[in-house]
C-alpha cells in the first residue's frame, strides 16, 4: 500500500481538488507541502498531533513538509469555529510561542538539510503594504463568496470584525508566496479550512497562471483533532511541564470504546493489519487496545523511556501492580498540618484535586472520593503523618483524577 492509499485507509483525507494528481505526487514524493500553525500559546496540544503525525508520515515517504508558524496570522486570529473574537496577543508573546513551537516540532520532523522547512509568516505578512495589497491581492477575492464560507458563518452571527475577515486572505497569501519562494505546491489542512485553502489555490491561479501547480487537501483533521486537544479540564499540552508524561498516557488510556481503534489508526504508526486485527476485540480485550494506544503515543511524544514509566503507574494505580513512582504527586509540608493532622478536604483542595473547599466537600458527600481504593464519604476525615507514612497515600477523585500524596 503506497503513502496516499494509507492515509485514506487510516481515515485522514476528506477533501481533495485533484486526486488524481494529488495521489501521484504523494505517492511519487515530489509534493513540498505545508500545514500552518497559529502560535496563540506557548505549547502545540494533542489537537496539533493528527497534522504532526501526518507530516511525519509523508516525510517517512520521501515527501518534504514545510511547518508554516503562524507569527504573523497570529495577530489577527483565526476566526474559523468561533463565536467570538481571539484574545489579541502582544509581539513579544507570539514570538514565544513559535520557538516554543520549534522545539517540539522537532521531535516529529526532521529539519535537516534539505528534509523540512520551518517558516514564520511574519516574514512577509509584517512587511506587507496595505495599498499594495488591495491591488495584487484584494483585488481576486470575491466578497460576496467570502461571506458565504464556512469559517465565517459562526462569526457572522455575533458579528465578523474586519480584523478576522482578512484572515482568509492572509492566509492564502501564506500558500502564494510558499509557493514562489519554496517550490510549495501543496497544502493540507482541517475540514474547517477548506475555504481558506481554496482561497490560496485560486490566487496562485489568478497570479500565476492556470498551469500553475498548486494543490489543496483537507483532513478530518481540526473537527477531530480540537474534539481530541480539550477535555473537561482544559487542553492536554505536548509540553511535559502543562501535562505529565503520565497524565497524557491516561488521557488516551481513557478515550471511549469507540473511539480507540479510530484514534490508532489516525494517530499511531502501527501496521494497518495490526489494527484491522483489533477490530475484533470486545469488552476487556479493548482496554488492552487503549493502553497500546497510550503507550505508543506517550512515546512518540515524550520518548520510550517516559513511556514505560507512565505505563507502570498506571497498572500501580488500577491494576494493583507496577510502580506508583511516577504517578502526579504532591507534597505536604509541616505547615499543612494542624495538631500532626491534616483533612482530606485540605488536602483535595491543595493538591489541586478540587477547585475549592467547597468543592472538594462536595465531591466527598457524592461518593466520588477514595483513599488507596477505598471510599470516603466523611468530610472530616483526617490523616496523620504517620497514616500517610513514607509511600503515602493515593486520594482519587472520580474515575480519572487522582494524586500521590505524601508527606516531604
């Protein structure tokens, strides 16, 4: 099975403009293509990882990926499945964002000589003339089909600013000059994108000529992926220090049944066969797929090591073996106890396992609290130092929030 023919199996293509030519050059190697990435905080989230994988799969088949940060769309902000307006961000801090972007991009694709690209927009988008924009760029973008693409239709409800109805622009702008500077003759991108990108194929067209080489592919990649990057909590980070190595590997640990063999095929590098075979897995047997799956994301992210790691805390933790080391862990200080004790409601909302107080007495009365697996429903409970001991306890809250707890 040739690089295109495995994407569409794994379920990543949705949309192309010329498949035909789009299969060849795939397939073939000789696409230089780009996926943009806006800097609006200063870690990639699992919601990157579908465009990250993807670039390192075409990579593996020969093909050259150009990581398009966004230092210069980022100050006006994406208005693509929005209901409101991005937060404006300063210079300083998207310039932050983007290197942090580069570190960890790095650990997907190889930036060598030769192998990939990464761009900053400001590049060219800092130093744009708006009278000369009008008339070169304005001037091959209709208004009215503008405002009937898909990325605006949320916006135009609450109201579209004229900051964000130049993204469409901007970005199309973006795939014209990668095209002339680089050779870039294919883009890919989310489903929600495609008006942006059609935008950006139809202006080097009208540049250019209508020979010009230019294609679009859109993924299942931002409808997924953003529905992947945020859970009840907020967004599981790719930097370590935002989310534990151990709390990524739990995170897709715990993705529902149905969404486990989905996310194997999308996100890992298993064979195919492999996965087809787990098609057939039923009850327990797709828990197993689910720690595959933690494991070899977990790896590909923050190395094979952390992975293991994370591995056996968890079996310490719900399957009564492994090793409890590396389990999220925090420490109490002489300080947090009172006449040598401490209440589980303190120690909840410390560890950060509650919001508050209240919070965390909530929690207890519903019966959603366990000390080292079993259930607490006092709100008075308290611990000694000597009833934490040396390995400490593990407070759990619901199914999946739990903390190491001990004594420093």
């Amino acid at each position: 099975m040739q690089i295109y023919e495995e994407l569409v199996a794994r379920g990543l293509i949705a949309q192309v403009t010329n498949e035909e030519e789009i299969r060849k050059m795939v397939n073939n190697g000789e696409a230089t293509f780009y996926i943009g990435f806006d800097p609006t905080a200063d870690s990639l989230h699992v919601g990157h990882f579908m465009a990250l994988c993807l670039m390192k799969r075409l990579q593996m088949a020969g093909n050259r990926p150009i990581a398009l940060i966004g230092g210069g769309t980022g100050m006006i902000g994406d208005p693509s499945g929005r209901s409101d307006m991005r937060q404006m961000m300063t210079v300083e801090t998207i310039e932050h964002n983007c290197e942090c972007f580069k570190k960890q991009m790095s650990r997907f694709i190889d930036f060598s000589e030769g192998k990939a690209l990464m761009v900053n927009n400001a590049e060219w988008l800092t130093k744009l003339n708006y009278i000369e924009l009008l008339r070169e760029v304005g001037a091959c973008f209709s208004v009215n089909n503008m405002l009937r693409a898909e990325c605006y239709k949320q916006r135009m409800e609450k109201g579209l600013s004229f900051l964000e109805f130049n993204y469409m622009i901007m970005q199309s702008y973006d795939f014209y000059m990668l095209f002339q500077k680089y050779g870039c003759n294919m883009q890919f991108g989310g489903d929600d994108q495609w008006s942006n990108m059609l935008g950006g194929t139809e202006l080097i067209r009208r540049k250019l000529g209508k020979d010009a080489h230019a294609m679009t592919i859109t993924l299942l990649l931002n409808s997924e992926g953003k529905k992947m990057g945020k859970t009840q909590s907020g967004a599981v980070w790719l930097d370590p220090n935002k989310t534990s190595p151990f709390e990524f590997y739990q995170y897709w640990r715990n993705v529902a049944d149905a969404d486990v063999l989905k996310c194997l095929r999308m996100l890992t590098f298993l064979p195919l066969e492999q996965i087809d075979e787990m098609d057939k897995w039923e009850g327990s047997q797709l828990n197993k797929a689910k720690e595959i799956l933690a494991y070899e994301l977990t790896s590909l992210v923050h190395g094979e090591e952390e992975a293991k790691k994370a591995e056996e805390a968890s079996k310490a933790l719900f399957g009564g073996s492994g090793d409890s080391a590396n389990m999220p862990c925090y420490e109490l200080t002489d300080e947090d106890f009172e006449d040598g004790k401490i209440g589980l409601l303190a120690i909840m909302q410390k560890s950060g396992l509650s919001t508050s107080r209240s919070d965390a007495r909530r929690n207890v009365e519903q019966g959603g609290v366990s000390v080292d697996g079993t259930q607490v429903k006092d709100i008075k409970a308290e611990f000694t130092k000597d009833q934490i001991g040396s390995d400490g306890i593990i407070v759990k809250r619901g199914k999946k929030n739990f903390m190491k707890i001990v004594v420093k």
